[in-house]
C-alpha cells in the first residue's frame, strides 16, 4: 500500500444493518488499482472480511473501539 | 472482475429457520384454541390444562423461534458453522414437534404414556440442539461477552430441561415438589430466556437499531452475576432457606437494569425512526420492567399475583420480544440469503409489509391488556382469545409470505 494513495471515504455509521455491509460491497466493486478504502464503522463488520477475501483485496484496521472502527481496504 | 457478495458457506439454508418460525406460528394458533376450551377454569398455575397451555406458548412458541433462530445466528453473528446442519435442524424439529405435541395431549388428557415420550423427545431435541450449539460457539477463537453469554444460556437451558424432564417423568409419584418446579422455572426464565435475549441484544440493538454498544460492564458481568444468583436460587428453593426473598430480589433487580438499559439505548438511538419492530422491543422492555417490580413487591408484600405477573412476563414481555425479533429477523434473513445467490431485487421493507405488520402489533396489544382484564373479570378471556388468535394468523400469514417472497425472487433467477 502506497501512502501517496488516492482516499475514498466509506462512513457508514449511522446505518442499520444490512446496509453498512451493502454499501461496503458496492464500494469494493467500484475499487480501482491504487485506491484506498476507508471503512468507518461503529462496529467490527464480521461478515465484510469475507467478502474482502473471496475478492482477493487486502485490509488494515486502524481502529477498533468500542463504537468505533475503522479499517482501509485496497488492492 | 465479477466481484463476490456475502458468503452463504456458515448459514443453514433459507428453509430451515422459516420452517422453525412456520410452526411456531400454528401453535400459537392451537394456543387460542386451548384458551378458548379451558381458559376460564385454569385458576391455578399447577392444574394440567395451565401446564399445558404454558407449554404450548414455552415449547411451541418461544422454542420453536429461539432454536430456528440460533441456527442461522450463530454462524452469522458468531462466525462458526454447526456440523450437517440440515439433518441436524431437521432432526431436533421432528423431535421437538413430537415432544410438544405429546407434551400437551399428555396433560390435557392425563396420559401418563404421552408424558414419557414427551419427556424423550424433548431430551433429544432440546438437550441435543443445546449440547450441539454450546460445542459449536466453544469453537470460535473470540471469547467475547456475547459469546459466554450464550454459553451461560445453554447450560440453563440443559439443566432447565433435565429438571423439567424429571418432574414430569416422576410426575405423580411424591418427588416434584413446588420449589422444584420453580428451579426449573428460573433455569429457564432466568438462565435461558434473559440470557439468551441479552446475548442477542448485545449484537442485534447496535446493528439494527444504530445505537451505542451496550456498556462494557452489563456486558462483562451479567451473565455470570445472573449464573451465580440463579445457582443461589435453586440451593434455597430446595432446602426452603429464608435467603429465597433477598436472592429473587436481587434477580428481580439485575433483570429491571438490563431492560432500563435497552430501553436507555433504544430512547438515544442515533436514528429514531419508529416501526413495529421497535414498538414491540420498547413494549417488552416495559412489561419485564413491570413483572420485575410487581415480582418484588408480591416477594415482600406477600401478594398472592403469580398469574398477573406470569401474564405480563409472558404475554407482555417474551411474546412480544420474539415477536418483535422475528419482524427484524425475517427480512434480514430473506435479503441475506437472496443477496448471497447474487439476487439484488430484494427489499427488506417488501418482504413483510409494514402495514401488516402494524395490523398484527395493534390487534396483538388490545387482546393483551383484555387479558390483563380477564384475571379480574373472567369472561372477557374469550375476548382475549379472540383477538390474540387473529393476530396470530396475520403473524403466521406475515412469515408465510415472507416464505413466498423468497420463492418468487429465488424462481426469477433460475
């Protein structure tokens, strides 16, 4: 991961299940070469590592709090 | 790059819960029948026909639910498969319906033969699911409080059934006391039922409803402060100590501050919209609230309202829970299943209809507070009965459609 990497922030926080993992999904099929995914969350999505690995993208959680998580998804 | 959705590799299939929820539904129906038949002359929580009808909504009802459910949670929320889920799923109903059924009959036309095999059945299926889940969760690597919390709740429900069982097996022959009835009544009430729902209210009350996590404290030490004290329960049930009051007080108390808790973070959630879902999660949080304190005040008071409380716990507060659970369930699972074969056209808020789902809520709510009604002016049980018997056919008509909806969806695709 190159730090000079282009951001798209993902701040789902505020949503009801399912739709913190459905707008994660559609944003990792719109992920390009170079990109970085930052996920806000207000808690672990354990079904989203899945999905990060069936499609063959790397991740790194930068926080994981107690009503608060973060990670970056890329390529 | 065709890009791949949720991974369906942990769940059951789709008709296993739904076929869990289906059932559950027609005994809710056989529930207002019974009602109907026998609801006036059941003054007392020990005659037959009140333990029949008890069983119906606990093994019927709430059972039905709770296992259908804990097949498809587990792997969801816990991340960890049960082995050959299908037989094993399909195994514990057959056995279960049985067992309810034989359960029921048993006590309703005093048949000593039907109460055993009731009481083998319900071991195979009840102690079997139990055993089976408790060893699957202790494979997962995050020991979470979630996840002691529902280990706590299996090994009350296992020891609630074993107690229930011997009761039944030794029924008639001098050995089941009244305090060992009520052993199995906190194993289950206590040990299981709050346990269970708290374990799933950790995870389902943020995901769902996008309120704060529940405070670290409630989550680290509720189940086992609520493990110690039913424990401390029992030993002075059976040797009739004088700590019974102090002990079901503390119990009271514990139950009153994880319902004030959910309600608090219901109240403050970060997107207050109103549905039925969340009207039915307030409502049941009010009656435990209330059979808490009345449970109390009857304790020190020396009231003698068993059956009101037992209406406002029951009716008030498990039913309406699991119901509630059931309309955030449903959809959820539909969608999760559809999405995961790669059908986008499903809509959560199609798959049960919120205006039906609001119909079922209201008629569900009138037949409750004219049952409330009915312990002091008896007639009006039919009334009661009445209107609970339709709200349970637009409940079992609402999860059936919610069977249709994926069908029709699923059919699309092929």
């Amino acid at each position: 991961m190159n730090t000079n990497n282009k951001s798209i922030i993902l701040d789902v926080s505020d949503l009801e299940a399912p739709y913190p993992i459905m707008k994660a999904l559609d944003a990792i099929q719109e992920l390009k070469d170079g990109e970085i995914l930052v996920f806000i969350h207000r808690m672990s999505p354990c079904k989203l590592f899945e999905a990060i690995e069936r499609n063959n993208l790397k991740y790194t959680i930068i926080k994981d709090e107690e009503n608060y998580f973060e990670m970056q998804i890329y390529k | 790059m065709q890009m791949q959705g949720l991974s369906l590799d942990q769940a059951p299939p789709y008709k296993i819960p739904m076929f869990y929820y289906i059932l559950a539904t027609f005994y809710l129906i056989a529930f207002c029948v019974c009602i109907f038949i026998y609801g006036t002359n059941t003054t007392n929580r020990y005659y037959y026909e009140a333990i029949a009808m008890t069983h119906i909504l606990t093994l019927g009802f709430f059972a039905h639910v709770m296992l259908g459910s804990l097949f498809q949670m587990i792997p969801v929320i816990i991340g960890v498969a049960y082995r050959n889920v299908n037989i094993q799923a399909k195994v514990i109903l057959a056995f279960l319906n049985i067992g309810t059924i034989c359960f029921v009959t048993g006590f309703l036309y005093s048949n000593k033969i039907l109460m055993h095999i009731a009481s083998l059945c319900l071991i195979l299926s009840i102690v079997y699911f139990a055993l089976s889940s408790f060893f699957t969760i202790l494979k997962t690597e995050d020991k979470n409080p979630s996840v002691k919390t529902f280990l706590s709740a299996l090994i009350f429900l296992i020891l609630g059934v074993i107690i229930g069982v011997i009761s039944l097996i030794n029924h008639g022959n001098g050995f089941s006391s009244k305090n060992f009835t009520d052993v199995h009544i906190s194993f289950l009430f206590f040990g299981w039922l709050i346990m269970l729902i708290s374990a799933v209210s950790y995870k389902v009350i943020p995901m769902f409803y996008v309120t704060k996590e529940y405070p670290l404290f409630l989550k680290n030490h509720f189940y086992w402060i609520v493990s110690l004290i039913i424990i401390l329960l029992s030993i002075a049930l059976i040797s009739e100590s004088p700590l019974i009051p102090i002990l079901k007080t503390i119990l009271a108390t514990l139950t009153l501050i994880f319902s004030y808790t959910t309600i608090y973070l219901l109240k403050n959630r970060k997107r207050p919209r109103r549905d039925t879902t969340i009207n039915l999660w307030y409502f049941a949080m009010i009656n435990l609230s209330l059979a808490s304190i009345l449970w109390v005040v009857s304790i020190w008071f020396k009231l003698d309202i068993d059956f009101f409380i037992a209406t406002i716990f029951g009716l008030g507060f498990a039913y309406s829970i699991i119901n509630g659970m059931l309309y955030k369930i449903v959809p959820f699972l539909t969608w999760f299943h559809l999405s995961s074969m790669g059908i986008f056209d499903a809509e959560m808020s199609q798959v049960i209809k919120s205006k039906y789902m609001k119909m079922q809520y209201n008629v569900y709510l009138i037949s409750y507070f004219i049952f409330l009604l009915a312990l002091f002016i008896k007639p009006l049980i039919y009334l009661g009965a009445l209107l609970f018997l339709i709200s349970s056919l637009i409940l079992s008509f609402n999860i059936i459609n919610a069977f249709k909806y994926y069908k029709k969806l699923n059919k699309k695709t092929i």
